[in-house]
C-alpha cells in the first residue's frame, strides 16, 4: 500500500502521537461546576498551576477546588463548606464596623 506523500514522517514528525485514555476513548473530558462548590473533572487529568508546577491525579473522579481555601489546593478538601454566607445588611441587621 503507497503511503501518502503529504503525511508527516512519525521518525522526523516532532508533535508527540496522543493516545486517549483508554476508558474515554473518543469521549471529550467531563468538566461540572458544582455552584458554591469544587470543579468535578473526569480524570485521570494534569493541573498546572501559577508558578508552572503540574500536578498529577489518576483518579477517574477529580475535585478542583474553587474557592481557594483548601489546604489540599488545588484539589478540595470540602473547605468550601465551612464558609459562612455573607449576610446582607437591613434595618434589623446592621452593617458591622471593620477593625
């Protein structure tokens, strides 16, 4: 069988071959944003964080945390709940003075 002359040769190609993960074959990759809670990623997946630092998880279900209160950053630790709702102020419930 003639090869086709216009394709890259894969010895002098310098763009890596990407092999899907083989439970997602040809699935694209499930991102859910949870409100007032973490980023679910189908995983296995790689984050890189600000300071260029990639870090790795391989489990199929991954939490990213969004809140940035995880001491666990960047995957949640459930910080996210033990925040406490911001109350609006009203005749009954005035605005606190800042320190």
């Amino acid at each position: 069988m003639p090869t086709d002359p216009a394709a890259p040769d894969p010895s002098t190609d310098p763009t890596p071959p990407t092999d899907p993960t083989p439970s997602r074959q040809g699935r694209p990759t499930r991102v859910t944003v949870v409100p007032d809670g973490p980023i679910l990623i189908e995983g296995p997946v790689e984050v890189v964080l600000e300071n260029g630092r990639t870090v790795r998880s391989d489990r199929f279900l991954v939490a990213l945390c969004a809140c940035r209160r995880s001491h666990a950053y960047p995957w949640c630790d459930t910080s996210h709940r033990r925040r406490t709702p911001a109350t609006p102020a009203t005749p009954t419930n005035p605005p606190t003075p800042a320190d």
